[in-house]
C-alpha cells in the first residue's frame, strides 16, 4: 500500500448545536466526536494526520494533544478551503489522502480501511465513501455509468425527479490521490450563493480530465451519520451506545437490561461482570472480573478489582480493590483507595482516604482525609473530623484498631495499631498502640429531678 495521509476537517463552528461548545468536542458516549474519529483513523498507522481548527482551536488541541498535526482555517470559506489549509504539509508528496469529518463520531477503522484498499485496487484518482438510505432526501446522489465508476454527484436542489430517486448518497467522506487534490484544488472557484470553495468541485474536475472517480459503499448507513445539531447528537448517542453494550456483551459482561445501563466509550470490563439496571460507568473506568454492579450506581474515572459488589452507590476518581463490598447508597469521592477486601456500607462517604485490606466501615459514617490501616473496624456513627474552617486535617487509624459507634476522631490526630475507642468519645489526642481511650463525660442520674420539674 503507499504512503497514506489525512485530513480531519473539524474547523466549522456548529451554529445549529446552539452550544458555547466547539462542535466536535461534544461528548458521544463521553468521548468528544473529534477523539472518536481520531481514534478510528490514527488506528491505520497512517503517514501523518492533520486537523483543521477554527473556532475553538485551542481547546481542540487541548483535547488531542500531540496525537495529530495541526493548520488553522483562520476564515470558514468551505471544505475545499479548509483542505487547502495543510497544503504546505502534503502538496509534494505521493500517496493517498484520506479526507473525512470531524463531526462522523460513528465512523469505524474497518470502514476506512476497505475504503482505502478500494481506492487503489480501482486505480482512482479519487474514491468516494458512499451509503445506501431509503430517505435520501437532502443529501448528494451518487450518479454511476455503466462501469460502474462515478459520473457525477447531483445534489438535492439541483437533482430531477430520476435523479431524486437514487438512493445511494455521498457521506462527505473521500479519499484523493495527494498530487492530484492539491492540483485541481488550484482549480476550484467560490462562484456559488455562499462564495465558499467546496471539495466537492474536485470530484467535478478529475471527471472533466478524464480521471477515474470511484465509490465505495458501506452497508451501514448509521457510521457516516455527520452531527450538526442536538437532535443528531441524540442519534449518534444511542447508536454508539448500542454499540459499545453490545461490544461488552459479547465479550462475556453481562447487561441486564442494556437500554437502562449506560457505559462510556472508555470503559473496561472483565468478563462474567454483571451490571444492572440503571447504572452508568462515565469517563475511563476500569472494572475486574466477576464483579456486580447496580442497580443504580454511577462511577466515573475509577479501577474497580475483581469480584467486587457496588450496589447503589456512587464512585469519582478512586481506586477499589478485590472482594471489595461497597452500599447500598455509599458514596466514593475522589481520591480514595480502597484495599482488597473492605466494606463501605450504606450512607458511609468517603473522600480522600486510604482503607487498608479488610477494613470496613459499615454504615452512617463520614471518613475524609484518612489513613486507615488493615482489618479496621470504623463502627457506627464514626466521623473524621477534617475541617477547621480553615484547613484539611489528617487522621490515622493502625492495623486492628476498632472505632466503637458515634466517635468523633478530632484530626490531626493518630489511632494507634491495635488501639481501642470507646464508643460515643471524641478522640483529640493521639492513642498509643494497643491501648483503650474513653472520651466521654461520667453519667450522673437524678433521681426524681423530672417529677419535681413537671
């Protein structure tokens, strides 16, 4: 195969998403449109991909980083301008370009590929991406002769009623010998209502040189979707997610109900994981083996090991380890690490805290900048208290202590290994290994005070 280039046209604003967001950068199962087809190109190893940015060029780089190289269409005067962008970068070389949408987010590398393998077994000059739909209305007809190469592409206003009933459209999708798409884009003239060059007219001027323009067809007309507004970022949505569930299915997780579970596009699941209803995994997500998860549990940017239970909960930017059993209606805030074996029960939060292996606290209890070692128990009603109104404070726990019901551990303060809190102290100094603390006022009982104060 030659060298192989492309071109990623993402410069356009989107007007019709009605979003202070640059287009390509909404999310399609939480990934940008932009990732999701950058993703899919540079997967071919190509030559060197460029991206066309505009509007918002600098968050569009922020985004993808060094993953391609960048031109900037300082003015949007159409998709053949905007190809013009990176002409210092490619006019001289041999091989094959690949133009395509930032906004396709549904594109696959398979797609591309085959796309690419057509165009030089053909010999063109130039290969079209093309699409069969039984509603063609508003896009581009695909116009063949009898050898079944491209003669023209007739669009919607200009199509009569023969041509209107062709239902094989263009994508905007393309693939061009490199030589000859800079040379007839020298060509290409503004002299249309909007006073834009369209990459469109190169196809016209290849034909009117004698070139070959072929067409390759994809069956699945849902990959070549282009998102321009909300409502096709819906579609694009449902689309991907139906994709990415199933890719899960059928590597052995299993959905429940797959319309009610919504995973993210960077989400990783080992096999004989169940997930119920109602749950969404956002963000880069990492989940083991045998593991269930759900009914209603949100996670976002976390590792989850293997065989854990998270039942009704939420989890932000943590780490939870093996065997780990975490709810109902527990809450995991960032930066929290949880060992193998622990138990985070319901209504226990946790944030920014460390629980070493087989440490639980199993219900109503606030743990927040904690240091917790191995087979700890926090009992009911445990709280860290972190906060001065000032700064964070840190509290330490040793191995094998045990926290009795509705202590407050007054941080910073230290726990020793093995140490003992009675229940209902407030602990402020620190405990020596091994040792009971009681932190609480003596009872005192009244005998009679309530009769004689009626």
């Amino acid at each position: 195969m030659s060298n192989n280039y492309a071109i990623i046209l993402a410069a356009g604003k989107g007007t019709r998403m009605k979003s202070n967001l640059y287009k390509v950068l909404h999310l399609v199962c939480g990934k940008p449109m932009i990732q999701h087809v950058v993703d899919q190109v540079t997967a071919l190893n190509f030559d060197q991909v460029i991206t066309v940015v505009g509007h918002g060029a600098d968050v569009v780089k922020e985004t993808l980083g060094d993953q391609v190289s960048y031109k900037v269409q300082a003015e949007q005067l159409g998709t053949g301008h905007a190809v013009q962008q990176a002409e210092d970068l490619l006019f001289d070389k041999e091989g094959t370009t690949l133009v395509i949408c930032g906004d396709t987010p549904l594109i696959r590398t398979e797609t591309i590929d085959a796309l690419l393998q057509f165009h030089e077994q053909e010999h063109a000059k130039a290969t079209i991406l093309t699409t069969h739909t039984e509603q063609p209305t508003g896009y581009g007809r695909i116009i063949r002769h009898d050898a079944g190469h491209v003669e023209r592409i007739v669009e919607e206003k200009d199509a009569n009623a023969q041509e209107k009933a062709v239902q094989e459209i263009n994508t905007g999708t393309y693939c061009f010998d490199n030589k000859a798409l800079f040379a007839a884009l020298a060509s290409v003239n503004n002299h249309n209502t909007q006073g834009e060059y369209y990459l469109p007219d190169v196809i016209e001027i290849l034909q009117k040189q004698g070139e070959i323009v072929a067409a390759y067809q994809t069956l699945d007309f849902d990959e070549t979707l282009g998102v321009n507004d909300r409502i096709a970022l819906s579609k694009a949505e449902a689309i991907m997610k139906k994709r990415v569930n199933q890719a899960h299915m059928k590597n052995g997780v299993t959905l429940i109900d797959p319309e009610q579970t919504y995973i993210s596009a960077g989400t990783v699941i080992g096999q004989d994981t169940v997930i119920y209803p109602g749950t969404m995994l956002t963000g880069e997500v990492t989940i083991g083996e045998a593991c269930t998860i759900g009914p209603n549990t949100e996670i976002k940017d976390s590792v989850i090991g293997n065989e854990t239970v998270v039942r009704q909960s939420v989890i932000f930017d943590s780490e939870v380890g093996n065997s780990v059993n975490i709810g109902p209606f527990a809450h995991i805030r960032p930066s929290s690490v949880l060992g193998d074996n622990t138990k985070i029960g319901n209504f226990v939060e946790v944030k920014k805290a460390k629980f070493g292996a087989g440490s639980k606290a199993s219900h109503l209890s606030y743990i927040g900048d904690a240091d917790i070692g191995s087979n700890v128990n926090l009992g009911c009603g445990s709280i860290t208290v972190n906060y001065d109104g000032t700064n964070k404070h840190v509290t330490k726990v040793g191995d094998n202590a045990f926290v009795g019901c509705n202590a407050n551990l007054i941080a910073p303060v230290t726990i020793g290994e093995g140490g003992y809190v009675a229940a209902g102290s407030t602990i402020t100094d620190d405990i020596p290994n091994d040792s009971l603390s009681i932190a609480r006022a003596r009872q005192v009982n009244k005998d009679g005070y309530m009769a004689r104060n009626k």
